[in-house]
C-alpha cells in the first residue's frame, strides 16, 4: 500500500513580530486596569490614598495596635451634599445648573456672572445658616454664657478639692485630675478670650439706653441689658425742690426695678393732671417689678394756651436805737408783686399776653408809710409767621400806677405827683417782629402811636409830663423798637433785660425815649429767692434828667 506523505510546513516567525506579541501580552494587565478604573471614575467617587503622619508610625508597636490605630484613622465618612441644607429639591438642582452655567471665567469679566456667582455662594455657604442660628440662640438663651460660669466654678472646685495635703497621694489618679483641671481651663480660655465669641457678646447686647432726669435736670442713663446686675443712686425732685432717693436696678430679664428709700413722706410728691395724649410707658409685672411696655400709635397733642403766673413778697426791717453813737433811723419796707402770661400759639399765629403789678410801701424814721413803687404794665402782641423767624406783628402796650403817689418837700406839704391813669402811656405799634426763639424777642415798627393820658387834671399837673395845659392827651407819632431777653443761667437763675426805644417824628425825632428794665432773679431755697432790679428812664417829656431806681430784695415767691 501506498501510504499518503505528511506535509511539514515550519514557519518562523521574524523578530519584529515576536518582540510585538511579548509587548502585549505584558501590557494587556494595564490596560485591562486603565479602563476598569476609568469605569470607576465615571459611576462613583474613588478616594485618595490615606496618608498617616510621621506619629502615626512611631506608636505601632505590635500588630495588634496597628490594626487597631488603622481601624480607627480609616474610617469611611458619607460624603454629605453642599446643598443638603436646601429643602426644596426644585431650587437645588436651579442652584446647581446656575454653577455651572455662571462658572467664573478667567478670560472674561462680567459684572452679572460675579453677581449670580456671590449669590450662589451666599447660597451653598451651610456654615453662615449655622452661625445665624446659633447667634440667634445664643441671644435668647445665653447658653455658651451659662456654660463659661458653669466651668469656672467647676476649675475653681477642682482647683480646691486637688490641694488636700493631709490625704495620701495616688500618682495615678492625681495626674488625671490635674490634666482634667488643666483642660477644662485651656477651653474656657479660649472660648473666653476668643474675638469671635467677643464679638458676639457685644453685638448680643441689644438693649435701650435708658435716661432718668428730674426737675433740677440733674440726669442718669444707663443700658438696662449691660451684661450685669447693678444699682444706681438717684434723687427725684419736683419744682419745689423737695426730694424722694431711688435705687434703680437692671436685672437679667432686660427689665427695670425702682426702689424708694424708706421713712419717705410721699404726701408731698403729688400727683398734677398733665393734659394731653396719655401714653404707656411702663406696666406691672410684680409688685416690686415693673417692665417697659410697647408704645403704639397715637395723636400728637399739641398745646394751644400756655398760662401761669408768679405772685411774690418780700420784706425788710431795720432798727436803730436812739443811744447809736453813729447815727441813722430805722426803716422797714415791703414789696408785693404779681406776674402773669397767657400764650397762644397755633400754627403760624402768636398772641402773647403779660400782666405786670407791682406795690411796695416804705417806712422811716418818724415818718409814715410812703409809696415806693407803683406800677401796673399790661402788654397784648399778635403774629403771624412771614418768614423762617419773622413775623408780622401788631402790639398794644398800657402803662400806669394804682394808687395815689405824693413828693415830699422838705419845707412844706406833700405834693401829688400821680394817680390811676395819671399818667397813662399807651403805645400801639405794627411792625415787624423777629423770634429766633421763645427767650429773643425785636420788634421793629417803623409806624407807631404814643398816647400820654392824664385823667386828673384838676389835682396834678399835666405839663410835668409833657401834656399842654388845656388837654389831657398826647398824641405822637414815631418809631418805635421792643427788645425782650431772657437768660437762664440754670433752672431758677434767670436774668430779664427789657429795652424800650421811641422817637417822635414830628418833635425832635434825634431825641430818643429810652426804657430800660433788668433783673436778675436768683433762688435760695424751695420758698425763698431774692432779685435784684434795675429800672432807667430817659424822657425829654417829663425832664432832661436820666431818671434810675435800684431795688435789691429777698422774700418769698411762688409760681403756678
């Protein structure tokens, strides 16, 4: 038989191809790993390899510990979303698109992609919406304050309970407490002493500042929530200057205590009726506690008339005996006085009244009384607001005396000199008038009217005061200029400057008449004041003499 050959083919690969197929077989692993961690990267978050400190390897010092140390450091933390804290899922995915679309760009500047990207920031930004809240709690509940005084006392506690010389000592158990101590003391340090937490007390403090003033001006103010429980001394006064001693105490609950001394006699302290809107300051709480109540809308009151008036008496005595080798006579004398306003003020128009009498009687030596002052002045001006403190004004003013008034010649008679309505001033005047405020007054009045009146003509001689012979009136006309000052040094000390001008434009008008008052008022106590006044008169009609009179006295005045 014929057995069919086998056919051998032997077929050598190059070298290139054999190099080529060794390459791949050992980089196929690496590739295989590439693309397994490629699919990684794209379905999950692949964390970065652990890295322990330099310590971390000095305390291994057994497997054990190693597995125990590495068990505990490589713990694996849930990843928590930026943008947990946003309840509304809706808004959460708006917020993260805008990222993206407003991501910053570092080759272009746009004022909207800074502005959406600041408020997107504000937005993820979980660690503001936890210090607001804790701020918040922090200022209703004080808790980290609480927490500051609670471990004091604590190393304070622990600070005397470590120092117990007569018990034995355990190395062991003393290390432990005295590291404790040293730890509780390093943390209130620090939260102490911390500028934040600084900052947060002092801004914490939201309070009122609260002021107390009496009638004296004398005044205290305090913040009522400061931080700390204290008191404060104060004396309440009324215008008669008698006085009550209070304690005011700002407690923790950002209220008020008042305390009033003991042994008060509060019969004095009275209470007035104060026209007006009422408004709620404060409301009970306790009986010894009172807290400040809310202040809700109210009408504005505005006073129309402001009235009142001061009556006055003062007196003075002085006896000298016959046997008083330097000479002199004895002398008593009295003065009464009465002053009284009435205001109106309503918009643009003004109308101030005054009332003016004064009475005085004076004895010495051997001689009877005699009349030292006699003087009624009755003053009547209305305005109307021109502009900023210019007012169109009219004025009315009368003056004269009540009673008889005699001189007394030396070589004869007492003479009669004056009597009511003998003599008689009246001014009418228009003009203008200028009020910076209510202590300043000018009225300027180019155009003014001046009656001299004597009534009794038959008993007193008219031409003394400038009148003819055959009349009983004067009539001028002139200019005419009103000064009024007030100055108040304090509460009482108050000093009065009136200054009257009048030219007469058809007789003489470069003979000015001149009336010029100045007082000065100064209280001594609750019920005493003295004043001290002068009066100068200069008036071609009754003389070319300047006329002055001078009074000083002390006595009794009281104001309603």
């Amino acid at each position: 038989m014929f057995q069919k050959p086998k056919l051998l083919i032997r077929t050598e690969l190059s070298p290139m191809i054999r190099y080529f197929l060794v390459l791949l077989i050992v980089i196929q692993p690496f590739v295989l790993l590439s693309q397994s961690t490629t699919r990684l990267q794209k379905d999950s978050l692949l964390l970065d390899t652990i890295r322990f400190e330099e310590s971390v390897y000095k305390i291994k010092h057994n497997a054990t510990d190693s597995l125990k140390h590495f068990t505990h450091d490589s713990v694996l933390h849930p990843i928590k979303d930026p943008l947990n804290h946003i309840e509304n899922v809706g808004f959460r995915f708006i917020v993260r698109e805008l990222a993206v679309d407003y991501a910053p760009n570092q080759h272009q500047t746009d004022s909207v992609r800074n502005a959406v990207n600041t408020l997107l920031q504000y937005v993820g930004n979980d660690s503001i919406r936890n210090m607001v809240f804790y701020l918040k709690d922090y200022i209703e509940k004080r808790k980290t304050e609480e927490a500051l005084r609670e471990v004091k006392k604590q190393i304070e506690l622990e600070k005397v309970l470590s120092y117990q010389p007569d018990l034995p000592v355990i190395e062991e158990r003393e290390s432990h407490e005295t590291w404790k101590t040293e730890a509780l003391d390093e943390l209130y340090n620090y939260v102490e002493h911390d500028p934040v937490h600084q900052w947060i007390r002092e801004i914490s403090r939201d309070s009122v500042f609260l002021g107390v003033r009496n009638f004296m001006n004398d005044s205290i103010k305090f913040w009522i929530n400061n931080g700390r429980q204290d008191y404060k001394r104060f004396w309440l006064k009324k215008n008669k200057r008698d006085s009550i001693g209070i304690w005011i105490q700002n407690t923790s609950d950002r209220s008020v205590r008042i305390l009033v001394d003991d042994d008060v006699y509060q019969q004095s302290v009275q209470r007035t009726k104060v026209r007006g809107t009422r408004v709620l300051l404060e409301k009970k709480e306790r009986a010894d506690q009172y807290a400040l109540a809310k202040l809700g809308k109210y009408k504005r009151y505005s006073q129309i008339w402001k009235v009142g008036a001061t009556v006055g008496m003062a007196f003075n005595q002085g006896h000298v005996s016959d046997s008083w080798s330097r000479g002199g006579e004895s002398s008593m004398a009295t003065t009464s006085t009465l002053e009284a306003f009435a205001n109106y003020k309503r918009g643009k128009h003004t109308w101030d009244n005054s009332l003016k009498v004064k009475y005085g009687l004076l004895k010495s030596g051997e001689n009877g009384f005699r009349k030292n002052e006699d003087r009624i002045e009755f003053n009547t001006k209305y305005g109307q607001k021109a502009v900023k403190n210019w007012y169109y004004s009219a004025q009315f003013n009368l003056k004269t005396q009540m009673v008889k008034g005699y001189s007394y010649p030396s070589d004869g008679p007492r003479v009669l000199k004056s009597n009511f309505f003998a003599p008689a001033y009246i001014i009418a005047s228009v003009g203008m008038d200028y009020k910076p405020n209510k202590n300043f007054s000018v009225l300027l009045s180019p155009l003014s009217a001046k009656y001299t009146i004597v009534k009794d003509t038959a008993n007193i001689d008219q031409t003394a005061y400038g009148v003819d012979k055959d009349k009983k009136v004067k009539k001028e006309v002139g200019s005419y200029v009103n000064l009024s000052h007030k100055l108040k040094f304090w509460e009482d000390l108050v000093l009065v400057n009136k200054l009257t001008l009048y030219s007469n434009y058809s007789e003489k008008p470069k003979n000015i008449d001149v009336d010029w008052e100045l007082s000065l008022t100064m209280p001594i106590n609750q019920y005493l004041s003295s004043k001290f006044s002068t009066h100068l008169i200069s008036d071609d009609d009754t003389g070319s003499k300047v006329q002055f009179k001078e009074n000083f006295s002390i006595g009794v005045s009281y104001r309603f």
